[in-house]
C-alpha cells in the first residue's frame, strides 16, 4: 500500500514550480512556436523568404520552421495574389491544417485583391477563410511581417484555448466546480 | 539576302495574296487571308528562313466583320528580318500553324482562352490559363473588366469584383491627390 504523507511545502522543489492559469501555459507554448504554412503565391512570397533568411531572421519568434505539409503548420501566411484558380486550392490548404490555427493575410492583394480590380482575383482571402491578422503594404517588407507576426502572439496570448479546443470538457468541469 | 529582298520574294511568290503592305521603322506587315496562312507559313519558314515565331496574338474589333485579327511576329535568325502578319478572322475559322512552328502550340491555346477562336487542326486545343469549363473569354470587348459569376464546384468559382465606380485612373498635373487619382475615367476623356 503506497504511503501518503502531506507535501504542502517541500523545500526541495522550491523555485521549481510555477503556479499560473493553464490558458496562459498553452498560449505561451502556441505563440512562440508557430510553424507558418507558406503560401507564397506572388512577390510577397519573396519579402516572406527574406524575413525568414539571416537578416531578418524570423527564427527571433520561433516562426522559422515552415512546413509545406500543411499537417504540420499553425499559421498560414497567404503572401500574395489569390487568383480564382488557386482559391479553392488554398481553402484546401487551410482545411488540411490541424486546430489549432491562423491566418495572416500578407500584403494588399491577399486583404483585398490590392490592385488587382479584375475578373481573375479574389477580392480577399477572407471571403474563403477566417483572417487573424492583415498587413498592410505591396508588397510589405519584412519588417511589417514581423510585426504582423507579434500581433499575431497578441492576440493569441488572449486566447481562451482550453475553452475552444475542448468545450464539452470545459463545460463538465464548470459543472462538476459549480 | 537582306530584309528587302526576302520581302521581295516572298511578293513574288505569292503574288496577289499579300495585301496592304505596310512598313514601319523597317518592319514589314502584310495582310492575308484566313485561307493562305498555312501555305504562306511553311513557305516563310522553308524557303525564306523564317525560323523563329516570336509571338502570335489577336485582336478583337468588336462591331466590325470578320471581327477579330491575328497577328504573327516572324523573325529570321540567319537574316536579321522581322516579318508581321495579319489575318481577319471569324470565330472559328482560323488553321493552326502550331505543326509549322511547335511554338505556337501554346499561343494558340492563350488566344483560344482569351478570345475564344478555334483553331482548326490544334492537337491540344484546351484552356492554358483560366480552367477548363470557365465559360466566358475574358479578353472579348464584350466582356465586363469587373468579370461575370460564375460556379464550378470544387473546381473553382468567380464573382463580379467591385469597381467603385470604375477603372483606377491617374491624370498627370500639380493637382492634389485626390484630383489626379479619381476611382473613375471621366467619360469625355
């Protein structure tokens, strides 16, 4: 019979614990280890790789790892011109995603068509997918990326996760606590 | 043999099927008929050394008869020449010349997406840049910039994009911005 005896405070494991919200453990854990899905569809696609190269070195916020399996991403970042043709390709794309996920729509034509008033483009990535983050330039340099990133760790970092990723179990907890 | 002589002979030969000889900064242009085009290809290309198609294109003169034109850009590497040819056209009545330069394989199948004209005797003749049962030609005059819906199911899908009133214009003066970059082309202009 295993032996219990009371562990209120142990001087051993002092400074080794940490007491916060488990929200807050899983959105630190979320944002800081994007892995971006790229879909680089015009010349965004080109200041997405420069801010993924050395000097502006996106590993900074441990986004370095693109995958281009979308099994294994978290963020798509839509770099460029989304034709009609390639639009269902991309909600593909975004489909094949495991949740939890994002999207930063990078640059004018992926917000809003940009310049491309025409019969070919979509007119925003997000008449087909949920954006969380748009940025704004044509193409916008890597700086803006970054920064677009960070807002994106924003907003995550206000994220109720445990809440959308298991709500039945959220809400027999709350019972159960009630 | 210079560029005038190789235009020379190519007169000679075909005496009466090149019509409306034009000539701009030493380009020769000629205008032939929808029916001599292959004969006059392959004669440009086998006895006058015309061995490289630079670019075929069309023209859409909505409201005339035939409505639309075709534009071949020859080039001669051994001679230095280019050569221009057009041909009117109706919709459907136009041959290949894509087994005479392979080349134009592929330019046939842009003009057929863009325009929508046949050519007669294509090995491949499908869409090249919209998709396959996309069902307008985007470049017909009559075709609205703003595009018209359509529905494939999981295939792909368009929507009629907003203008704002219409094309984006620029107009050079010491104006303010507002006034020299209005969302619409006035109609006098």
């Amino acid at each position: 019979m295993p032996e219990t005896r009371a562990t209120a405070y142990d001087s051993k494991i002092e400074g080794n614990v940490i007491f916060t919200r488990f929200d807050a453990a899983l959105n630190w854990v979320h944002k800081n280890s994007l892995w971006p899905m790229p879909m680089g569809l015009a010349c965004c696609a080109i200041e997405l790789m420069a801010a993924a190269a050395s000097r502006f070195d996106i590993a900074r916020f441990g986004a370095e790892v693109m995958r281009f399996s979308p099994r294994q991403c978290d963020v798509m970042i839509v770099a460029g011109t989304v034709t009609y043709k390639m639009a269902l390709a991309v909600k593909r794309i975004y489909e094949q995603m495991p949740e939890p996920k994002w999207v930063i729509a990078m640059g004018a034509c992926a917000s809003t068509g940009g310049m491309y008033r025409s019969y070919a483009v979509l007119q925003g990535i997000d008449q087909l997918i949920p954006v969380d983050v748009y940025i704004s330039g044509c193409p916008p340099r890597p700086e803006a990326l970054l920064a677009g990133l960070m807002k994106l760790q924003e907003k995550i970092s206000r994220e109720r996760s445990f809440r959308n990723q298991k709500p039945e179990l959220t809400e027999k907890l709350e019972e159960a606590f009630a | 043999m210079t560029g005038q002589e190789l235009i020379h002979s190519l007169d000679e030969a075909f005496d009466g099927k090149l019509q409306d000889q034009t000539e701009f900064r030493g380009d020769t242009t000629f205008t032939i008929a929808a029916g001599d085009v292959r004969e006059i290809a392959a004669f440009c290309r086998d006895k006058l050394s015309f061995d490289y198609l630079i670019d075929v294109t069309s023209i859409d003169n909505f409201g005339e008869e035939p409505r639309f034109e075709i534009v071949y850009h020859l080039y001669s590497m051994p001679h230095a020449v280019h050569l221009c040819l057009k041909l009117k056209v109706p919709e459907d009545a136009v041959d290949t010349v894509s087994d005479i330069w392979p080349t134009a394989n592929w330019h046939e199948r842009e003009i057929y997406d863009m325009m929508g004209i046949k050519f007669n005797g294509h090995p491949d003749l499908r869409r090249i840049l919209m998709w396959d049962g996309y069902p307008f030609y985007p470049l017909r005059k009559d075709f609205p910039l703003e595009g018209l819906p359509s529905e494939m199911p999981d295939v792909a899908f368009t929507k009629v994009t907003p203008l704002e009133g219409g094309p984006f214009v620029t107009v050079p003066s010491t104006a303010t911005a507002k006034d020299r970059e209005p969302r619409a082309r006035p109609p006098e202009l």
